[in-house]
C-alpha cells in the first residue's frame, strides 16, 4: 500500500522531462562507477623479462601479458630507460614503429608485435652490455575508454658462475702454531666474483687476505678471481678439535638465486688434541737465587697447589 502510494506520488509530483532527467543522472552515476571500476582495474598481467641476460647473447625477447577485457586495443609501447624503442598500434600502417631510442639497440621490426619485443645483439659482448642492461617499461592503452596500464622489468648483465669457487691448500690437520695457507678461486663470470673467506664462520680480515684477478682464456668475456689468506693458527681456532674454512663468491650488484659457496675442514693434530680439551692454562711465577722462574700450570693443578680438592 506505502509503495503504491510513493509511486504515485512520484509520477503526480515529477513532469515528464524531470523524470528524463533523474534518469539520465542515475545512467551517468552508473556509468561513471562502472568506468572508476575499470581503472583500478590492471590490465597487465605481468611483464616477462629476463632477470640476467648473458652478454654473449645473440637477442634477448620480452612478452607483455594483457587482459583488455573486451576493450579495442589503441597502442602498445616499449621503453628502456624512459626513451621509446617501440610501438604497435593496430589501427596503423605500418602498425609496427622503431624509435631510435638508445644508442646500439636494434629492435627486430619483423618479430616485435603487440604482445613481443625483440632485441638483437652485436658481436662485441662489451656492446651488448650496454645494449641488454636497462629497465624497460610496456605500455598498454585501450581506444573508447581511453585507459592506460604499465608493467616495469629490470634486465641485469652478467656471465654467471657455472660452478662453486675452487678451495685449495687446507692442510687435513694442523699443530698449534702451524701456518694456514689457502687459496679461493672462483669460476670465470662478468663482472669478476668477489670472494669473500670465513673461518668458523667469521669473516677473515683483509689484512691477512691477497686478492688476484686474471682474463680467462675462454671466450675471453670473464675473469677468474683468487683469494688467498695466510694466518697463523692459534689455539682458539680449533673450538671442539677442528676449524672451518669457506669460501663465498658473489657477483657485484647482480642478484642470483644460487650461493656460490665452498666449505672444508681441518682438525687438531693427534698430539694437540688434549690439548683443545683442557681449559686455558695459567703462568704462575716463583722466586728462587737464581731469580724468578714461570711456570704454566692447568687450573686443576694450580687447586692441588693451593690444598684445595674440591668447590663448592
């Protein structure tokens, strides 16, 4: 009864073009919602790009993933480094376009399209360096809306290891007072490893380090990094009888999944080995004509001395 009496009311108290107009105003508000929807809603699925390319690489390619969800595609372009390299248009001729963008990049025309951007390399890896490295941008726009979608990729250069680094020198075991020597080197890669040595997982100081890096032979596109260190070993490196010495090689601010890492052991000699289980021994001192005479004495000895036999 409530409702048939508002709708008469409605149509009692509103004239025909009132009525045109509420309506178009609740059209434009759904509209408009319906379009506030739209943008906050991705179009890019992702960006498929290469983390490390390797330099020696005769192309890299890049796909861009959309959803344009019924939409008329106006446009695709590609950026590196904030400078346009191409674009795709489909309601052009030709609808691909090169630009010419950065120096030393070459955009394959035939194989980019509006999903695909190919980059073809040089001879010269040290060129492709330049030409590989970057942060490229795709950039998706629909026609009728007019909106607009971004994915960014960041595309690193290297020559990775293709093994841990090699640990070579360790002794199987050692006397207190005996010197260490050991040598890291790392499989050949660009830019050069950093090596990096541990000793009961504590970082050896570079001091008692010597670095060393040499252009491999191979493809002559990586170095070869070495690491040595020589140390005086000392009662306290031995904690349960035995040390650890590693070797970590990284690549300068490049990124990768895989530790490059190699670890071996030592232990205390036979003869030491009562040694590493007693507790640290004391100096004690006596006087005699002849002048004062040091003598090192375990804390257990140093009670029987003192006619003690027992703590409490």
């Amino acid at each position: 009864m409530r409702k048939t009496q508002m709708r008469n009311l409605y149509h009692e108290s509103c004239s025909p073009g009132m009525r045109l107009s509420l309506l178009a105003a609740f059209l434009f508000a759904v509209l408009a919602a319906g379009l506030a929807d739209l943008e906050h809603q991705r179009m890019i699925r992702k960006l498929h790009a290469p983390t490390i390319v390797d330099p020696r690489n005769d192309r890299i390619e890049m796909h861009c993933d959309y959803d344009l969800y019924g939409k008329e595609l106006y446009s695709v372009n590609w950026y590196k480094n904030d400078r346009m390299l191409f674009r795709y248009s489909p309601s052009l001729t030709p609808k691909g376009t090169v630009f010419p963008g950065e120096s030393d990049v070459n955009v394959s025309l035939e194989e980019s399209d509006g999903e695909r951007l190919l980059l073809l390399g040089h001879q010269d890896f040290r060129t492709n360096m330049r030409t590989y490295e970057g942060t490229y941008l795709c950039e998706v726009s629909t026609e009728k809306p007019f909106l607009t979608d971004y994915a960014v990729a960041n595309v690193s250069v290297a020559i990775l290891p293709k093994s841990n680094p090699v640990l070579e020198g360790l002794a199987h075991n050692y006397q207190v007072g005996e010197q260490l020597d050991a040598v890291c080197t790392s499989a050949p890669s660009l830019p050069p490893a950093e090596l990096t040595l541990y000793l009961n997982g504590e970082k050896i100081e570079r001091s008692l380090t010597q670095r060393d890096k040499t252009l491999h032979t191979i493809g002559e596109a990586s170095v070869t990094s070495r690491l040595s260190v020589s140390l005086r070993l000392e009662r306290q490196h031995f904690p349960g009888g035995g040390l650890r010495l590693a070797c970590r090689a990284s690549l300068p601010s490049i990124a990768t999944a895989q530790d490059y890492r190699t670890e071996k052991t030592a232990t205390l000699a036979a003869s030491n080995q009562r040694l590493a289980q007693e507790p640290p021994r004391l100096i004690v001192s006596s006087s005699s004509s002849s002048g004062t005479i040091a003598r090192v004495v375990s804390s257990s000895s140093l009670l029987a001395i003192l006619g003690i036999s027992k703590l409490f």
